[in-house]
C-alpha cells in the first residue's frame, strides 16, 4: 500500500525534474547563443575598422586583435571581408552570422535590426553632410585665409584664460610636526593654518 501510494509522488518529482531540466537547458541554450551574437558582432566589427578605417590587412587584425586577446571561441569565428560592398561576415561555425557595414565619415556600424543595403544607403544626416571639406579655413562663412582668426579676438586674453582654466590649484604644504599628530596630507592640516599665509603656497 506504501508503493502504491508513493508512486503519485515519484511521478510528481519526475516531473518537476523534467521540467527544471528544460528550463536549464533552455536558459544555457538562451546564453549560450548571447554569448556567439556578441562574439561574432565583436569580430565583424574590429575587422571592418581595422580593414576599412584603418588600412589593415584582414589576417594582420585577426592575429592582432582577435586571437592574440582571446585564446578562446573568437579563434573560431570566421571573418569574410567583401571590399565590394565594403562589409565583413562573421559566423561562429556557420551559426549567429554578424555584418558590420562600412560608410564614409560614419565608419563601421554592425547591421542590427536593419538590413544590410538599407544601413549602407544610410549616409549622414543633411546637416552634417553639409559641413565643409576637412582643410577649409574656419569659419567658413567668411573667406579669410588659413591661419586668420576672427575679428576683435585677443590672441594673449585668449592663452591667459585658458592658462588659468587648466592650471593646477595650489596645494598647501604639510607642516612638520603634522605627521606627530597623524596628519599625512594637506586635508588634515587645520583649516586656520593651511589659509595662513605663512603656510600657503604661492602670493
């Protein structure tokens, strides 16, 4: 009579088993192909920068930058550079394929969400696009040569505000007998003796 009222109970627990067994297995499945997407996205991407922005051979930013950081699973991921469309694929066995999409002035962006020729037609925005060429002389509104400021700027007020802007502020010397009443910096000193001019560094 035991067995037979224990089998009710035995099919529950089997149950529940099964059950936490799928949701592991579907969890570490979830992570597991995260973790591919992100590593196959890293890749596609370091590899169009360094092709593309920087003027690297495909292999040199593989060894380099890849394989070189990262003895793991990135040494698996493939990288196949297309100059053609200015992309780079990448695919960890075949599986969680990333393109990264190179664009002029807009560098290396990885296709998420969006297909692959509608992110390279994406150019920049009118109003950046509209900017002058890199060289123009600034500002371009006006047609001064290279080299020429605007009108009524003070060269000199100009070095000396920003020769205050980032000068370090002065830092009050510690006094000799600070370290018998364990004071070790200048935040310890009193407030009356580090405004004393006696103590204070500089005019």
């Amino acid at each position: 009579m035991s067995a037979a009222a224990g089998s009710p109970w035995r099919r529950r627990l089997r149950l529940a088993a099964l059950v936490v067994g799928a949701g592991v297995l579907i969890a570490a499945g979830y992570f597991t192909r995260q973790v591919i997407l992100v590593g196959n996205g890293y890749v596609a991407k370091t590899v169009c920068s360094g092709v593309y922005v920087s003027g690297r051979r495909p292999q040199a930013v593989l060894d380099a930058e890849i394989r070189l950081n990262d003895p793991g699973i990135l040494r698996v991921v493939s990288a196949d550079v297309e100059r053609s469309s200015r992309t780079v694929h990448s695919a960890f066995l075949g599986l969680g394929e990333r393109v990264a999409v190179f664009r002029d002035g807009l560098g290396c962006t990885l296709a998420l969400g969006v297909g692959v020729g509608e992110l390279a037609a994406r150019g920049l925005p009118a109003n950046v696009a509209a900017l002058p060429a890199r060289g123009t002389p600034w500002p371009t509104r006006d047609a001064r040569g290279a080299g020429v400021g605007p009108s009524g700027l003070d060269p000199a007020a100009v070095t000396t505000a920003l020769d205050e802007a980032f000068a370090c502020p002065p830092v009050a010397p510690v006094p000799w007998w600070s370290s018998r009443m364990g004071a070790s910096s200048p935040s310890a000193t009193p407030r009356a003796l580090v405004r004393s001019p006696r103590y204070r560094a500089g005019p």
